[in-house]
C-alpha cells in the first residue's frame, strides 16, 4: 500500500450546505472534516464499510475547530488532513482548511478510538492502516490532547434549554448510534436567535460523553457567558446536549456531550 501521511480533499459548497448569507454552515463544515477523514481512511484499503464488516470502527471523543471565515458558495477550497500521533487504541488527527490561494482559513483537531464493537472495547488499529498514515512515535498523546480548558459538564436537570426533540433514523451512523454531526446541529437549537443572526460560530471545543441511541428525547442547552446586548466583542458561549427516555422527568436526562464556543460579530468577517 502507498505511503499516505497526508491526505487533500477539494471541495465546493453545496446549496444544502450554505446558512442564509451563503456561507457554509458550522456542521457542513463538520461532515467536510469527516468526509476528508473517511476517505483517507479508504486510501488505506479499509473503508468505512470494510472496517464495518470486520467488526471495527472510529469513535470521536474529543474534537475541536477554529474558523477565521467559513468557505463560501462556488468558492473552490481543499481540507488536508493527517494523523500526527496514535498511542495504544487512540489517535490525533489534525486537518488545515484551505482557500484556492492555498492560504489557511480554518484548522481542526480530533481525538478517536478505535473499537472493537461486537466486544464493545478499544482495541488496537490494525496495522495495514498505520503503516499508510504513518504517525510519528515521538509524538506524545496528553490526557487532554486538544489542550485548554475542558468543557463544562452541566448538572443532570440543565435550568435553560431549547424544546426537546425525538432521535431520528436518519441521526444514527454506521456504528449504530448518533453521528457526532448531528449533536452540533442539536445543541446551535438552542442558541439564542439574535446571536445566530449577528455573530459568527468561530471556535468550539467539545466532549462527547454518553452515546446516544434511537428512541432518546433531545434536549439541547445553550447560554452564553456574556450579555449579547450591545455588545461589540466575542460572546463566549457554554452548549450542551442532553439525552433522556420519552415521558420520563427532566431530571432523568443524561449529559451525552458539552462544549465551549466563541463566537464573533458577523462585521468582523466581512
């Protein structure tokens, strides 16, 4: 198999993809990282389906990005992406956003185990991929790979939350349960409408904590750290996502994944 340590997607947006002023939406770019992940995982011989049919798959536990604009509508612009470090069962993979200049608009990082889901366990990645992507030994893997302060993890019954929601068949993934895409989309529900219209998503840092499966009721939470009255700067925004059986009380709602966000006037990017 050929040596791949980095691997380069192009991408245009698609309609489907684009918020109101036509740029790419904050999950678009989500999916895009993914994708681009995917498909360097197929450069290896072991797709997502052949990993599937082998009992295998990535699971996401931590993730990261930062965007200095969003990729806009015909706009050509490419996400590189590579695999710094893996240790034991777990990896660090790292992507770049680029424009069609090859300038650098957005970067991205994600921490993943590889697990065994019929023993439902970490296990080691096999081999025939490392030996594509070729991480560096050197590099050391910290209990907090991203860095920064975690997320908060909010108290079992959140005080300020969107209107709650069903899990749809269309939310799980290959492996069963939630794609990690959807739990962003889940959590901006609660967002507070002004500061969707004004501002723009530019960082988020996030944990996923509990998985969530078909027939859960959704509860998403936001509140911002800051007044977003008249205010000029950045709004710090905490999110979450919480998860519960239909018909139960709100106390019975689990967090499944908390994040941290900043968030910046719409002035500033245009």
């Amino acid at each position: 198999m050929e040596y791949a340590p980095r691997h380069v997607r192009t991408f245009r947006p698609r309609y489907y993809e684009l918020d109101s002023r036509g740029e790419l939406t904050p999950s678009a770019m989500m999916s895009l990282f993914e994708e681009a992940a995917f498909s360097h995982l197929e450069s290896t011989g072991w797709d997502v389906y052949r990993l599937l049919e082998a009992g295998y798959g990535w699971i996401l536990l931590q993730g990261s990005f930062t965007m200095d604009r969003y990729p806009r509508y015909r706009e050509d612009f490419s996400i590189e992406t590579w695999v710094p470090g893996q240790r034991l069962f777990y990896g660090l993979r790292k992507f770049e956003v680029k424009d069609s200049e090859g300038r650098i608009i957005g970067t991205a990082h994600s921490f993943w185990v590889f697990y065994n889901l019929a023993k439902e366990r970490p296990a080691p990645p096999l081999q025939e991929i490392l030996d594509v992507w070729k991480p560096d030994p050197q590099v050391v893997l910290r209990r907090d790979p991203l860095g920064g302060n975690p997320p908060e993890v909010y108290p079992d019954a959140p005080e300020t939350q969107g209107a709650p929601f069903d899990v749809r068949t269309l939310d799980i993934d290959t492996n069963g349960h939630v794609n990690h895409v959807r739990y962003i989309d889940w959590a901006m529900e609660a967002v507070p409408t002004e500061l969707r219209q004004n501002y723009q998503l530019r960082t988020i840092e996030g944990r996923y904590i509990h998985e969530i499966v078909l027939g859960q009721e959704i509860i998403p939470y936001a509140v911002p750290r800051s007044p977003i009255e008249n205010t000029h700067g950045a709004v710090t925004l905490q999110m979450a996502v919480y998860a519960k059986l239909p018909n139960t009380t709100p106390g019975s709602a689990v967090i499944a994944a908390s994040a941290q966000s900043t968030w910046i006037p719409r002035d500033r990017t245009e």
